[in-house]
C-alpha cells in the first residue's frame, strides 16, 4: 500500500471521528465489537483495498458496518461480502 493510500485512510478517518462527536445518534448504527470500512464515493480503487482488507479478516460473528463518504455526508450501512 502505497503511502497516498495511507494518508487518504488517515484523513476519512478523522473525518470520520469528527462526524461521531458531532452525530451521537450514528453510533446506534454500529453494532458492538463491529469493524468499521471507510469507503468513499468516486475512489473505487481506494474502495475495493479497503473491503479486501477487511474480508480478510472476517471471521464468523463479527459485523462489520460501512462508513461511507458522498461529499460532506457519511452513511453508516452494514458490510456485506459478495460471495
């Protein structure tokens, strides 16, 4: 992974955590214990590494929710893997 792809996870992320503290009401969408997959519209390169890493490491049980970025909007739906 290259160092672009680093500091672009980095920077959602913070946005992603500015948007929690801002919209409490969005941590009712996250199951506990579920992984968070931060994907962004119009980056499906950026999108695809993301879900891979994160089926990588599924295992029975355990959620996993998207956040996903459409301008300054996120949208908190569940992750489901394409069989």
């Amino acid at each position: 992974m290259g160092e672009q792809y680093i500091k672009k996870n980095l920077k959602l992320s913070t946005e992603f955590d500015s948007y929690m503290v801002r919209s409490p009401r969005a941590y009712k969408k996250i199951p506990r214990g579920a992984y968070v997959v931060i994907t962004v519209k119009g980056d499906k390169k950026f999108n695809e590494s993301n879900i891979a890493l994160a089926e990588h490491s599924k295992r029975p049980n355990r959620k996993f929710v998207e956040a996903h970025k459409q301008g300054s909007r996120w949208i908190l739906r569940p992750l489901v893997f394409q069989q």
